[in-house]
C-alpha cells in the first residue's frame, strides 16, 4: 500500500503494548510539534513468545492498520518485531525505523572495553539479530532474554521494591554483570520502564542504552526534524480493552486525559 502523505501527517507507532509508549514519551519530547497515531496490540500481548510466523504476521497487519491513518512515517517500537520482521515493512513508500540497529549504535558508540550486554524478549534473542549486529560491529555481547518484565509492565509492576520486580532483575542481570559488560542494551521497548532497577542492579560503571530513545532520535533524523507546529496531537488505539490500558498511558506518559479507543479488529 503506498499513500501520498502530507508534512502535517501523524507518525505512526506500534508495539504489542505498553512498550510503544516508551517511544512514544521520547517522540513527545523530541518533536512536540508532531501528530503521532499509537496503535497497542495488547489484545496479542506478548510478542515475545510468539513464533516467527505470527511476528511477521503481526508487523504487517499493524503497519497495514496504522497506513489507514495516513501517516507520513513509522516508528517500530517493538524489539520483536524490529529483530525479526523489519525488512517486511520497508516498501510502503514512507520512512520505517525501527529499534534495533539505533540502539546498536548508541551502545557501538558508548561503549569503552567492547562488551555489550543486551536483554530483550525470548523471540529476539532466540533470532540472534542482536548479537549479530554488536558482532559484526566488534563486540563481545552477553545477551539475556527477560520474559517476565513484559507481563510486569503491562501491570504497571515496573518500581524498585516490588519483590517481583527486583527477583526477575536479579536472576535475569546477574549473568550479565558477571561478563564485565560496560553497556546494557535494554533492547525490548518495554525494559527502559524497569530502567531504575536495572540500573541499581547493573552499578553505576555500566550505561543503559534505551531503545526506543536511540530509535526515536534516528526517526527525528529521517524525517528532517518535523513540523514547526506546537502541541502535537496524540491519539491511541488499542486491540484489547481501552479500559485499563487509559490510565498506565497517563501514568507512563506524565499526560493527563489521553483518550484511549479500542481499534478495529485486526
Ligand atoms: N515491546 C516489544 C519488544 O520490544 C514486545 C514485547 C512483547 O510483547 O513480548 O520486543
């Protein structure tokens, strides 16, 4: 599907849930001025145990979804999808950035004895996609795969001192601080919420590269810096209830009265 799309067009964000809106809040920041269509799909949450069928079934329908709202360009705030599927959503005729190789070269970047730790969904790190872009870039990588922090997340469980929180951080951290890594990459988009913890947990000589941050700087890039307008509109659509999910955006996002609709069944 290719659309002729405007300058003012929204940009268009997607994730299976509250992961996106890690994004989102850097987008927000970055570029007021800018519309942005979120799509959740938290009626399909979690990405992360999903096979490689379903994940690039998935990007498709929600890229195909948020093409309707005429969006200008698309920011893939899924790891999962950005590890496994991205190549699928190149040919629509509008830029499509996903997490993945930003936070690659934040952590290249940042990093001082080329040890790089990276922590993302059971999908992303069972695709390898992640080790090999810091290998091939000249890195010793000590990847992790966290399955239990998406659930958490979705809960709004993310604060240190939440004993579930701090056990799943240690056993899933600890083979981690164990490589001497310098860098973390926190390579699902829903980890930067736990990004207190983890940084407790990891010491104070090891940098947290957040992926949808890194992500949403390289967006910023390919679009030029985007309008000059202020207050830039938010809508966001969800496949599961909106009910629940209104309330975890505010809280998350630091925005009041954020409208949540429940999208068209995918
Ligand atoms: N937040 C997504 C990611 O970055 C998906 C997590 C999930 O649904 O398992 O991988």
């Amino acid at each position: 599907m290719i659309l002729e799309t405007s300058k003012n067009a929204p940009i268009g964000v997607f994730d299976s849930g509250v992961g996106g809106l890690t994004a989102v809040r850097c987008l927000r920041r970055l570029l007021p001025g800018e519309d942005i269509v979120f799509f959740g799909d938290t009626a399909r949450v979690p990405y992360g145990s999903r096979t490689p069928e379903e994940i690039h079934r998935f990007a498709r329908e929600n890229l195909d979804y948020l093409l309707t709202f005429g969006i200008k360009a698309a920011l893939v705030a899924c790891g999962t999808i950005s590890a496994i599927a991205l190549d699928d959503l190149q040919n629509d005729g509008i830029p499509v950035c996903g997490v993945l190789i930003p936070a690659v070269e934040q952590a290249v970047s940042v990093t001082r004895n080329r040890r790089v730790g990276v922590i993302a969904t059971p999908a992303s790190i069972g695709s390898g996609s992640y080790q090999r872009a810091l290998e091939a870039r000249g890195c010793t990588v000590a990847a992790n795969a966290c399955p239990l922090y998406v659930p958490l997340a979705e809960q709004g469980r993310v604060q240190r001192g939440d004993p579930l929180v701090e056990e799943a951080t240690a056993e899933y951290l600890a083979p981690i601080r164990e490589a001497g890594v310098d860098t973390l990459i926190l390579g699902c988009t829903h980890f930067p919420w736990f990004s207190e913890v983890i940084a407790a947990f990891m010491g104070e000589g090891v940098e947290l590269i957040n992926c949808s941050a890194a992500a949403a700087e390289t967006l910023a890039g390919m679009i030029g810096g985007g309008t000059r307008r202020e207050g830039g509109r938010l809508e966001i659509r969800v496949s599961g209830d909106p009910v629940p999910f209104a309330p975890l955006a505010e809280r998350f996002l630091q925005e009041k009265d954020l409208r949540v609709q429940k999208a068209r069944t995918i």
